[in-house]
C-alpha cells in the first residue's frame, strides 16, 4: 500500500495483479528486492515468471512524504529509432505486459495510470482513501 511504500525509501513497492476462477481482481506484492536510494521496482525472479500470465504488473511511485513525485503516472518511453524504451514505459515493451502505476499526491489522495506495452497511458483519475483506517503518521508533515 502507498503508507508502506512512504515508510520504506529504499524500495518502490509493486507486484502483479492476477484474476482467479470467479473473476475477482487481487494485487499481489512482490517482496522489496531493491535497496538504496529510493531505487526503482525490480521485480523478484518469481513474479517475473508470471508478469506474462497476470493481468498486468503494478507498483508505486510513493516516495515523497509531500507528495512530490516528479513523474505522475508512468516514467520513461517505449523505444524508437533514436531511443531505446526506459522505465516504466519500456519494461511495458520488453514484457509485453500492460502496466498499472500508482502514484501518491500527498496527504490522503493518489493518482492511477493505466499503461500497455505500445505507450498508450490512460488517466484513471484522482482518488483518496479513508483516513480513518490509519497510518495518520502521513498526515503530521502538512
């Protein structure tokens, strides 16, 4: 979730999303397996096994207490002839997996992208969760 994404700088919390026999959609994290500088999401070897049967891999740009990302929604591009594809947008194409990124505003609101393999991005809009359910520790840097 964003609060423990917020609570490990090391890392950039994210996963896959499966559906099961009735439909029903779950997000799945993958364990932390990057440490350092706030780096990006570097999937473990299981969930890279199965990027390609889920239905799509997610993860979180939540790291900054402000909510300052830099980048709302997904980072990088697909390649061309001049570039090769980076970040986000360029995992997308090497996996051929569509791709969700879930991005912290500040206080109690978050953004959502929808992204596929061939650069298209879609902006699912702006939401904001129930403060009551805690991590109130968010809130005391306003």
């Amino acid at each position: 979730n964003i609060v423990y994404d917020l609570e490990h700088w090391g890392s950039e919390l994210g996963g896959i999303a499966v559906l099961d026999e009735e439909g029903k959609l779950t997000l799945e994290p993958d364990r932390d397996v990057c440490r350092g500088d706030n780096c990006a999401l570097r999937l473990s070897a299981q969930v890279k096994d199965k990027v390609q049967s889920a239905f799509f891999d997610w993860h979180q740009h939540a790291t900054d207490p402000y909510g300052k990302q830099g980048v709302v929604g997904p980072s990088g591009s697909i390649p061309s002839e001049t570039r090769k594809g980076e970040a986000d947008l360029g995992v997308a194409y090497s996996t051929k997996s569509d791709g969700v990124v879930i991005t912290f505003l500040g206080k109690n609101k978050f953004n959502v992208h929808y992204y596929t393999p061939q650069g298209v991005v879609i902006n699912l809009g702006d939401y904001s969760w129930d403060t009551s359910i805690g991590a109130n520790y968010v809130y005391d840097v306003f």
